[in-house]
C-alpha cells in the first residue's frame, strides 16, 4: 500500500490534523503517485483544457443546458445553501435544472427551508438511481453535492459528472474519520477511491484547491461561494423572538442588551466538533468577566449535552435562535457588536462572510477557506484555531470599542 512518508513529498502544511492524509488502508490504489497517468488525470486536463477555452472565447454556449443536481441531503448547512443559490441562478438564466435527491421520505428533492423551485424536482427512493427517475439521455451534465455519489453516478449517466468539493471531515482528515461507529472508516476509504476516478473537481477555495492538489494530484477548478448583499446588509438588531435562553446561575441580565452590554452573534451547528464551540464559549466567558455581553446563538439545533457544562459554568446568559426560517436568518445577523467563528476547519466559511456582508465586526480563525475573504487587520481579527488566547484579545478589542466608523463596515461589506 501507499507510505504516509510518499505521499506527502510536496505538502507544506495545508492540514489541521497532521502531514498527511494517507496510510495503511486509506483507501487509494496501490503506488499511486508514480509516474504512470490515471484515468483521473486525463479527465482534470480535459475539464480544464475546456475551461481555458470558454474563457478565452473560443468554446462559446450555443443553447441552454439540462443539468441535474444530486443534492446530498436536506440540512441547513452553507454547502447545501450554495448548491440551491446554484439552481436558482441557472433556471434565471433559462437553464433547465433537475433537483434530484435520495431518500425514502421526503417528498421533494429541495429541502424544505428554501422557496426556491428548480425546473424539475425528483426523488429517488433509496432502490432506485437517477435514470429511473428522469430519462439519462436528456441531461448535459449532473452536479454532485457529496463524494458519496460519484461512483454510481459516473456509471449510471452518460453525462460528464462535476463534484464540486465543499469540505467534510474526510477532507480535512479529521480523527472522527477513524471512527469504526457510523461506518466513518469505510466513508474515509470511500473518500479516497473516489479522488482517483475519472470526475471532473471544482472546489470551493484555494485551500480545498491545495489539499486535493497536494494529497491525490487532482487539478481542480475554483467555483468560490457568494453571499447576496442585498439581503445580507446592516441594519438594527432583530425584534424576532428567541428560541430558548440558557441562563448560567450567576447571569441576571435580561433578553436585550442594557447601555454599555456588547452584543455577540455566534451561528453555527452545536453538534458539530469541528465549530470549535468549546472554544467559543471559554472566550466569551473570560471577556464577560470584564466587559458584560449579550450572546445571541443561531443555530440548527439546542447545544449538546457536552457543552451543557461548559455552558453553566461560564456565567453567560445566551439567547438561542433555533432553526430559525432563512428568510429571517439576514435580519438575525443585524445590529451586534461583534460576531465570533471559532472553528477548527473549514472549507469556506459562510456565516463569516454573511457577517461580514451585515456589518459586523469578526474575530474568526484563520480556519483555511476563510482566509479566501478574510483579511487579518482589514475586514476581520484573526487567530489560530483552538488558542483561545488571540481570540480573546481580540474579542476584547472590539467589544470595547464604542462604535465603529463607516470605513469599517465598508472594509467587511468588501470582503
């Protein structure tokens, strides 16, 4: 099998965890990374042979394209975001969209959350695959959301297959990849033998771009995220009512903010490890101690038991907007002081830039995809993930800041 040390010959640290992605079983074919090409590389000159040309003009669309789009799942996360934001702009554009989506439940293919319509809208129960669902000969080209759907679709369409690789915890090489439980060891083999097929890759930053380069020698092509401005924009704080209050026993503050009580926003999924919450919450704990603050959370989901200790130990009172409909979600990133993004990875990072696009003051970490947008000093505070000691600086220095000029909000509106 492929040695760690051979496979990470080129590498210069892209990863949070460790050198390399590789091992013993990883999942990729034996002596990969010798001289011999891979159906893979075929396929990445071919995609970016055609991309140069488009960009150069001399391959120009003639019609509207049919394009399936297998949407991975119906959570609210920014990745699934992006994907819909996708096929509402093709279908504007006169492009005929097919959603398309697995499951046994569900009765649509666009998750529930968003009003947005694609042309067509299937669901493949769980026996079935997407040509018998929508005849395969009429589809252009299919747009996977997830690595898990790759194999079947390259053998199941004629149509070339576009992944566009948004992060996960493979990706990443995150230690819960190592977990027998839930079946994370053989999706981590199955991330690997999937990098070695011949599927067009797009990803979402330069820092997913550097891993798939780096760890498989995959050429990808760069398909960033966008936040709209127009809906994301500064305004006062939100009068929407809260969810839930977690109240630590010391904390008497009310539901808004008292004069001189600086408000912080965190946003992200309490259930997830890698948002770095734990983190989050120690910081804000120790600024509480000598600036008071008002904490709004919008989340997915109440916080996990793990964190409840943390929680009540911290003397924080925090207000929880959970789930909240994503028409209301621009309103609930108004008004605050500062916003925090504590995560240990990501590969975009989209609460940080719709927080940037709403006017606030951010103090994230430099979490690789959202160094893409974000510039330490200029549009956001900046700090190694899981060092509790920058960020807390940092916390302190916008929280005391009475107000923030114009220019500020102009620099994060930028970004």
């Amino acid at each position: 099998m492929l040695k760690a040390q051979q496979a990470c010959e080129l590498r210069h640290g892209v990863l949070p965890y460790g050198d390399t992605l590789h091992g013993p079983d990883c999942g990729c074919p034996e002596n990969w990374s010798s001289k011999s090409i891979r159906a893979a590389d075929l396929a990445d000159a071919s995609f970016h042979q055609a991309f140069r040309r488009f960009q150069q003009g001399s391959l120009t669309p003639c019609r509207h394209l049919t394009i399936a789009y297998m949407l991975p799942h119906h959570n609210v996360t920014g990745g699934m975001k992006c994907l819909v934001e996708h096929i509402k702009l093709l279908v504007s554009r006169g492009h005929k969209v097919i959603a398309a989506h697995r499951s046994d439940t569900a009765d649509t293919a666009m998750p529930p959350w968003t009003t947005v319509q694609a042309s067509v809208d299937v669901v493949c129960r769980l026996h079935q695959r997407l040509g018998d669902v929508y005849p395969a000969s009429e589809i252009d080209v299919v747009v996977v959301g997830i690595f898990h759907q790759v194999a079947e679709l390259l053998v199941g369409i004629a149509a070339p297959v576009l992944y566009w690789e948004q992060g996960h915890e493979w990706l990443f090489g995150d230690p819960v990849r190592f977990q027998v439980q839930h079946n994370y060891k053989k999706q981590d083999q199955l991330f690997h033998m999937v990098m070695h097929l011949p599927v067009a890759l797009a990803a979402v930053s330069g820092a997913v771009q550097s891993i798939l380069s780096q760890e498989f020698g995959r050429a990808s092509t760069l398909i960033p995220n966008c936040v709209d401005c127009e809906r994301f924009r500064p305004g006062p704080l939100s009068s929407h009512p809260y969810t839930a209050v977690l109240t630590a026993p010391v904390c008497q503050q009310g539901s808004q903010p008292k004069p001189g009580v600086r408000s912080v926003l965190l946003v992200g999924n309490p259930a997830l490890q890698l948002k770095g919450f734990d983190v989050a919450i120690a910081v804000l704990a120790a600024v509480n101690q000598v600036l008071p603050l008002h904490i709004t959370w919008v989340c997915q989901n109440q916080p996990t038991a793990a964190l409840l200790p943390a929680l009540l130990a911290s003397g924080l009172r925090i207000h929880l907007h959970v789930d909240p409909p994503q028409e209301v979600l621009p309103e609930l990133y108004c008004g605050h002081d500062a916003f925090l993004f504590s995560s240990r990875y990501e590969a975009w990072g989209m609460p940080v830039l719709e927080a940037m696009a709403a006017g606030l003051a951010v103090v994230a970490t430099a979490c690789l995809g959202v160094d893409t947008f974000a510039r330490h000093g200029m549009n956001a505070l900046l700090a190694p993930p899981q060092v509790s000691t920058s960020p807390l600086l940092h916390a302190c220095q916008l929280v005391h800041a009475k107000r923030r000029s114009k220019a500020n909000y102009s620099n994060e509106r930028k970004a």
